[in-house]
C-alpha cells in the first residue's frame, strides 16, 4: 500500500519537474537548433539541427563588427559591474552599519522610488546627461546605473548578517572606517559579491533601452542593440539572429557557471 | 544662460582649431537612420553612391536601426529638445508621421518648396503635409495587391480574370471553392494585425477621422464595411488562425493557405520560396460591397524620407533627396529588382525594370500593375492617433472573428480611443 502510493508520488513530482525542465530548456535548445538552419526552415518549425550554421556566422559577420560590439557590450558590462558594486555596497553598508535619525527615512524614500518606471526617468535623465555633454558615450551608459536601489537594498540585508564583532576587533586594531570596509567587510562578503555580480553583469549586459536612447552612433553599437536592428527587417532572418543570440547569452552564461556556488551562498545569505 | 555662454565658448574653440585645417572644410557627412537590412538600407546605400559619384566631396552613412527604436529615440530626443546626435535624413512610416510632424512642427524640414512633390503619388505626399507643407520624400509604397496561388486555384476551376473587378462578397465564395476543392484555408489571419481591416478602409477612401481630425468610429460606413467582412472571411471557415509575424508569413509561403491580401513589399518574402515559381498570382483587392467610392485600390505600410531641421546639411541632404530620390528613374529599377521596393515616383514605372514581366507570377507584369493601381490609391488624413485606433481595433478582432456584433465592437473602439486621446 505504502509502496504504490509512493510511487504515485514519485510519478507525479517527476512529471511535473520533467514539465518543468522542458519548458526551461527547450528555448535553449530551439535557439541553438534555429542557428543551424535557413530561415524558412525555422519558420516552418523544424526542431532537428541543419547544416546551415556556417552560412548563418558568416551573413552575421558581413552585417556586423562582431569584434567591436563585443567589445563595447563587455566593456560597459564590467565597468558598469565593478561600479554598481563599489557603490551601491558601500551604500548599503552604510545605511546598516551606520546608526543616524533619519536613515530609515532616507532608505524608506530610496524603497519608493524604486517603483518609478525607468520610461517616466528617460528624457528627464537624458536632457541631464546631453546637457552634461555626455550623450553619446559610454559614460552616460554607465553613471545612472551605478547607485542601484535594488543593489544597496540587497547589500543593507546581506549587511544584517555581517558580525558586528569584526568591525569592533578592527577598529580595536586601529584601521580606519574605508580600511574595514576595504579589507574586512568585502573579503567576508565574497558570496554576497559574487552573486551581485552575476545580477548586476546580466542587468548592464542586457540593458537595451538607455543605450539605445544614449548610444547614437553605429560604433557605439552593443550587442542588444544590433539584435534588435537585425529583428527589424520585413523578412528577418531568423537563423542569423538565432547565431546572434547565441553570443549575446554565453557571457551571461559562462559567469554564472563560474559563479555558481558562491551565488547559492550569496542568496542563502552566509558569511564566511 | 550659462549653457549658451559655454556652447559659443565651445564654438569659438572649434572655430580656432577650425582654422588650423582648412584643407577638409568643403566636404560634409551626412547621416541617415533607417530600418531593414535587406530592404530600406541597401536603397538608401545605393542612392548614396549614386549621389556620391556625383559630388565626390560628400559622404553617407546608413545606420541600421530597427523601426521601434528610432521612433523611441525621436520621443526621447525630440521631447528633450535635443537635437545633438540626431540624424541628418531619417525614415518614418507614413501612418506615424502626423504624430511627430504635429507633435514637433518645428522638428522637420519642409521640402515642398525645395522639391517638386507632384512627381509623387499623391497619397504619400498627402500623408506627410501638415499646415500646407508637405515635410517629405516619398520612399515605398505599401500598394495592396491579392497575392494568390494560382495552381489551387486552378484546382478549383478559376483562371485569373476571376479575380479581376470582384467584390470581397465574391472573393469569399472563390474561398470556399477553393478550400472545398484543395482542403487549403484562402487566408491565415493574425488577431495582432489589423491591417487588413486598415487597407479595406482606405480603399474606400476612409481613415479613422473626419476632415477636421474628430475621431470618426461609430458612423463610419466604409470600417464597418470592412470589420463586416472580416467576421465573414472566419464565419466562411477559410481562415486559419497564426500568431506572430513568422507564423503569418509561413502559412502562405509554405503553401498551407492559397493567398494573402498584403502590400507590395511583400513579394519579396513570396520570392523567397524559388520552388513556388509560376505558381503565383496577383489581383488588385477586391472592393467592399455596398459601399459609395469603393476602389480595388489600397495602401498597407510604407515610408518616407524626412530632413531635421537642426541638421548642419541639410542644404546637402535635400540636394540628395532631390537628385537621387526625386529624380533618377535609372535607381528606382535598381531597387525595384534588387529589393523589390516599388517607389512612389510616378515616372518610375516608364523605367524597363517595371515593365517587365516576372516568370515567379506566371509571366504577368506585376510592377507595371502595382505601379498602376499605386497612382489611383485614394489619399487620406493619417492623422495623429492611428496606433491607439489600430490597437483598439486589434483588441475586437476576436469577438468579431467568433461572430460577435459589429456594431458593439465599433461602439467599444470608439470608447476606448475617446477615452485615450482626451
């Protein structure tokens, strides 16, 4: 009796995690087959690989500096990382560690602000930034970026977890308040980094709307933007954007593998 | 204040560093914003270096940005009143130019007096005049056509002079024929797309507005007409249901359905299934029934070129538009038969690309005929909220394919655009 309804019940989460698992790799599976076939192919929904893969490559080098949008979507991404995470941690750091009357006001009004949708910040934003002389460059890509509200929100709570006794022996040990922060706080929040990194990476990578707003000319191009002018055609083709999608989410893809643990442990919340 | 003070501070420098090199000073760059790599890019590339063999001083770059994102990057720019890093000559769809030209009057430059527009068809001049000056030069043309599979047609017994001067009433029962004959749906039809029920309108002459811009819904004989025989193309079961472009364009070009009623743009993806040669046909559309000034004439998308007034060149730029795209008839078979763009200059189609006749269409000379049916196209007011119209049209396509009533859903749209456009 035991034994059947054990196996019932085996039978029905292994569906549903089986459900589950081809909604989430089937994309995946379907972008990396589209590559390797012609257009019409795709549309006609084959699901089995073709030959067509080398064809699809080259038509998306003779449309793209491949080599230049990389390099801009990858150099916007790290510095915009490393920027965000310097930043927004030290913020969020502070807003913990450091006790003033009006510091849950102030973190209160930051939580609120988060709900104002980028669309209703964008020409404002982007009269600020022309008017700074920074429209089209890189540097008007990164610098809103870097004060992330989501960011100090999630460094304040990782923050709760970081033993106060440290912070009280290195003071003890005559460091200053950056040294601590620098030397003590950060190497004992590795995790807590890592797994920022993995968001803050995917969320400057993919970043489309205010590059495209901010970015004017053609080698100024990162790889959601070039996408995005390959969908525009009357008849796309979809084998060279499937090619194209492929390059755009191995980066994300390859820092999250290298990641992986120290992000479970970011999101557990653990200090080391 | 402070602002002005350092931009002529900026200008002077410039003018200093200026003087250094006067070597470069006569030549000028222009740039040019467009969408499509296979369609309005390379045209645009070969007017530049038709242009550029002739004024070896002048350069242009194309960019290829996809339409969405240009009409985005106006908003944002055009509402900041920035006009640093905007383009010198930009591509603009024709029913979404009102909103930018009335919205940014000052944004655009007028070409009507620097360009003879009357070599043009006349409703693609029309679509882009504000204020009695018309802001462009008129590019593509979205003129309909009946794209159809003559050997299933012919499976059911029709040749194509069938298809000649017939009503949508009429089409329907081929439809049925054709389907009861070959087992293939006549249409496939996308609840996103709205533009079929768009072309009818306008080939009676009707835009979604009364002359002086009220929304025009409710009394609106010709989109009724046209919503009227939406609901009988699914209630005579010839449609097949798709979702999403692909899926749209597979159907026919896969030989799941017999035909589509699109623009002529479209031949270009028909084309792209060599194996369907001499297989094909196409008629003019057929004309709503019951309904005064009724045409087998009708426009679905198209574009036109527009200079910024805040362009450095645009002396240049209009001089380019001039030359090339208001005046050699030599470039418009070029990219007639390379990208299958039929233009809207009326002295285009005696070129001998559109006199030609095309094996894929079973030998017919399917440029002349578009060209034809392009001159007779009736002219209407796009006006400035075609998109809310269009979506709120888009958001009854499924009561009215299951047989709802027609004239709720004109009384829903009505309500839904009053409210948004108040």
């Amino acid at each position: 009796m035991t034994g059947t309804s054990k196996i019932t019940r085996y039978a029905i989460v292994y569906s549903v995690l089986s459900a589950a698992t081809f909604v989430s790799i089937f994309p995946f599976y379907w972008m990396i087959v589209g590559a390797t076939n012609t257009s019409a192919e795709i549309v006609k929904g084959k699901t089995s690989f073709g030959g067509n893969l080398l064809a699809n490559i080259e038509r998306l080098l003779e449309q793209v500096d491949l080599g230049r949008v990389f390099l801009n979507s990858a150099g916007l991404a790290v510095a915009g990382t490393l920027l965000t995470l310097l930043v927004s941690s030290l913020a969020g750091y502070g807003f913990e560690m450091f006790r003033s009357r009006i510091r849950e006001r102030i973190f209160a009004l930051l939580l609120l602000l988060l709900s104002v949708p980028f669309a209703a910040l964008m020409v404002p934003l982007f009269i600020m930034v022309s008017s700074a002389g920074l429209a089209n460059t890189f540097v008007a890509v990164v610098l809103p970026s870097i004060a992330s509200i989501f960011i100090i929100f999630y460094f304040r709570q990782a923050t709760k977890a970081f033993p106060g006794e440290l912070r009280d022996a290195a003071r003890i040990d005559g460091l200053r308040e950056w040294q601590i922060f620098l030397h003590v706080y950060m190497p004992a929040m590795r995790s807590t980094y890592a797994a920022a990194t993995i968001i803050v990476f995917m969320m400057s990578w993919n970043n489309f709307l205010w590059p495209l707003i901010v970015l004017q000319t053609p080698e100024h191009k990162t790889i959601t933007l070039v996408i995005s002018a390959l969908t525009s055609a009357y008849t796309p083709d979809f084998g060279v954007i499937l090619v194209a999608t492929i390059l755009a989410t191995l980066p994300t893809l390859v820092l999250f593998f290298v990641l992986q643990r120290q992000f479970v442990a970011g999101m557990l919340g653990s200090v080391k | 204040m402070k602002k002005l003070s350092t931009r002529w501070g900026s200008a002077f420098g410039c003018l200093v560093i200026g003087a250094g090199m006067m070597a470069s000073a006569s030549a000028s760059e222009l740039t040019v914003w467009c969408w499509d790599p296979d369609f309005n890019v390379p045209a645009m590339q070969d007017a530049a270096a038709r242009y550029t063999k002739l004024h070896p001083d002048v350069k242009i770059t194309v960019n290829n940005i996809a339409q969405n994102d240009i009409k985005q990057k106006l908003q944002t720019q055009l509402l900041a009143n920035v006009t640093d890093g905007l383009p010198d000559i930009v591509l603009i769809q024709d029913d979404n130019a009102q909103r930018f030209l009335q919205g940014f009057p000052a944004a655009f430059e007028p070409l009507s007096d620097a360009i003879d527009l009357k070599k043009f068809a006349p409703y693609k001049v029309a679509a882009a005049t504000y204020n009695g000056k018309s802001y462009s030069v008129p590019f593509d043309s979205g003129v309909t056509g009946l794209f159809y599979r003559s050997d299933y047609l012919a499976a059911a017994g029709y040749k194509p002079a069938d298809l000649q001067d017939i009503t949508w009433d009429q089409l329907i029962k081929i439809g049925k024929d054709v389907k009861a004959k070959t087992g293939h749906d006549f249409f496939d039809l996308d609840f996103n797309e709205a533009g079929l029920v768009r072309a009818m309108m306008q080939s009676a002459g009707k835009w979604f507005f009364t002359a002086d811009g009220q929304l025009d819904i409710i009394d609106n004989a010709p989109l009724k007409a046209a919503l009227e025989t939406y609901s009988k193309l699914w209630k005579a079961d010839i449609v097949k249901p798709v979702s999403g472009w692909s899926a749209y364009t597979g159907a026919f070009t896969s030989g799941d359905v017999a035909a589509v009623a699109s623009g002529a743009w479209m031949t270009g993806t028909i084309k792209g299934s060599p194996d369907q040669s001499g297989k094909w046909g196409v008629a003019p559309l057929p004309k709503l029934d019951g309904i005064e000034g009724a045409t087998h004439y009708s426009n679905w998308g198209g574009s036109s070129w527009y200079v910024f007034s805040s362009s450095k060149q645009k002396t240049t730029a209009t001089d380019f538009l001039n030359t090339v795209w208001a005046g050699d008839i030599d470039f418009y078979q070029g990219i007639l038969i390379n990208q299958g763009a039929v233009g809207s200059l009326l002295a285009a189609r005696e070129g001998a690309a559109y006199k030609a006749s095309d094996p894929f269409f079973g030998g017919a000379p399917v440029w002349e005929n578009f060209s034809n049916w392009l001159g007779q196209i009736p002219s209407v007011d796009y006006g400035t909220f075609t998109q809310e119209v269009n979506s709120a049209i888009q958001a009854q396509l499924p009561s009215i394919a299951k047989g709802g009533s027609v004239d709720e859903a004109l009384k829903a749209i009505n309500d839904r655009v009053s409210q948004q456009i108040q």
